[in-house]
C-alpha cells in the first residue's frame, strides 16, 4: 500500500473514533456524577456505639465534607459480624454499598466454616487501622493483674468468664489463645457487640472482656485494663502491661478495612481507595481515629489484598484449633 493512502487511512480511522472516544469519557464522567449524587452506604456488621461503628461514621462525615457526597452508616449486627458481611456479599456492585470489616467475619469466620460468603465475593479497597486486644476487669472486682486471672482460672477450671463481640471473633481468638498458651481453662460468652459486652462486665455477669483499647479509655473509671496482646506497652494506655511482660506469650493485632463487593468498577473502588489516603492526610480525621485507640495504617487496594491473603493463611491454621464455644 502506498505510505501516503495508509496515513490518510489511519487518519481517517482516528476521526471517525474520536467522537466515539469522547462520547465515552462523557458518559463515565456522567456515571461518576450521577454516583456521587446517590448515598454511599457502609455496612458495619456490629452495634451502634463501638469504635467500628464510630469509625466508619468519621470516614462518612470526611466523605461528605470533601465531596458532598451522603453517606449512611447502615449498622448490621449479628453472627460475630457474618449477618451485615453476608448482605454486602450479595449486594449490588454499583459502588453504592460497602463493608468495613476486620479479621473475624473477613478471615476467621470463612477459616471456621461457612458463613455464607468467601473472599472471592470481595474486592479489597484499603486497610484503615490496626487494632490493639486488650484484657480487662470491672475496676471494683477481684481481678487486678494478669497473673490473678491465671491463678484463678487454674484454681477453678471454667470458673472463669470473659465477654467478646461474639464466637469467633478475632477476640474471641485471642482470648483462646491466651487461655492455650497459659494452659487455663476460660468460659466464653458472646455477644453482639463491645458495648453490650461492656454493659455485661460492669453488671457483673461476666468477669473480664476483651475489648480494644477505646472502651477504656471511655470507662477508664469502671473497667481496669489487665494486659494487651501487642509486642509494646501503648501510650494510650500507660502503665498497662504486655501479656508477655505479665508472663504470657502472646501477641496478636486486629485490623480494619474496606470492601466493596465483587463486579464493582474498578473506577469505583479506586476511587474510594483515594477517599481513605485523602482521609489519612485530614489531622482532624487522624486525631478522631486514635481517640478510638485505634492506630492508623491505610494500605492501598493492592497492597490489602496481599496482606488479607496472608492473614487467612495464618488464621487458618490457628482456627482449626480452637474451640466454637
């Protein structure tokens, strides 16, 4: 073919897509402002009132505030947090509902059975914090350091009875955990969330919780902190030992984050990637999420999906030695 009639031919062929091409980017743009028009809505799979809850409603209010964008805080509590998973699992991948979620209903309740969904229902959009695990007592009861519980609970095997979020939660991991490493026996009694948990211990129905750091900070006056499962003391908590400087091995660290579910756009998720960086970079926003004893720790979609694939494996063949109870 002649050079000249070849680049008239290709010149050709690039006016006629040119519209196409610009026709296209409207329509994205328009499909980008229709959304933004429409509620985000974030699925917290636990009770009002907990630091999940509070969490996701400061990333709501950053949302809104930088974009105008609505955004409701839909609380779905239930199943150590597999009821409000599940419904996002079988929500619509339109980019106007997604979950915030942790350990427990994202890599210990899948490890343990069947909850209803898998990781293949999701698309990780960013790890937001990390999480300290906190033992604690009612401030006016007999328990007022690690090593009593341990001494209790080997005297009276059972006898001894702590609150979580619920069965198989990542507290509820630790806790058996904890109870396998210092060779005791602890009885388990789950509930739907920190808060009624909280309620349960100062009613004195139960004896101890584990409980991140925030609960106690809000009931610094009625709940006495025991040990945490993190490899240093936390500022947050001074003078609050590790489980290992109270004489037990144990170190464990929950984690939070955001999915959205599988089919979303990737447009879309990458979009509320940006929300989550732009959100760590707001002070206010920062100061709001460490007040909950939380420790900011955003990860980028892909570098989330990496460390929730390993955080299964590890799960994995931690779960398959605890109990269910």
């Amino acid at each position: 073919m002649n050079p000249s009639r070849r680049k008239i031919l290709f010149a050709s062929a690039a006016a006629l897509a040119a519209p196409r091409l610009v026709r296209a980017q409207q329509q994205q743009q328009q499909q980008q402002q229709q959304q933004q028009q429409r509620p985000l809505r974030i699925v917290v799979p636990y009770t009002p009132g907990g630091s999940a809850d509070l969490m996701a409603r400061a990333f709501g209010a950053h949302i809104n505030a930088r974009s105008g964008r609505s955004v409701v805080v839909d609380n779905r509590p239930g199943a150590a947090g597999t009821i409000g998973t599940q419904s996002v699992a079988r929500s619509a991948p339109n980019g106007e509902t997604i979950l915030q979620s942790d350990m427990g209903p994202m890599s210990i309740q899948p490890a343990a059975g069947k909850p209803g969904y898998g990781a293949a229902d999701f698309l990780p959009i960013a790890r937001l914090v990390t999480d300290a695990v906190v033992l604690a007592a009612r401030a006016d009861g007999p328990f007022t350091s690690l090593a009593e519980v341990v001494r209790r609970a080997k005297a009276d095997p059972g006898g001894v009875s702590y609150a979580t979020p619920g069965i198989l939660s990542h507290l509820h991991v630790a806790m058996e955990r904890f109870a396998q490493v210092a060779g005791i026996e602890l009885t388990h009694v789950p509930y739907g969330g920190t808060g009624p948990g909280v309620v349960a211990v100062l009613a004195g129905q139960v004896n101890l919780i584990a409980v991140p750091p925030a609960p106690l900070q809000d009931q610094s006056a009625q709940l006495r902190p025991l040990a945490v499962a993190s490899e240093a003391p936390l500022s947050e908590l001074s003078g609050v030992p590790t489980f290992r400087e109270g004489g037990v091995d144990l170190v464990l660290q929950g984690w939070r984050g955001l999915f959205a579910p599988k089919g979303t756009p990737a447009a879309v998720v990458s979009s509320l990637e940006r929300a989550v960086f732009d959100a760590f970079e707001d002070n206010g926003f920062v100061e709001q999420i460490k007040k909950l004893g939380l420790t900011p720790a955003p990860l980028g979609a892909e570098a989330f999906a990496s460390f929730w694939s390993n955080d299964r494996e590890v799960v994995a063949k931690l779960v398959s030695r605890l109990p269910r109870g």
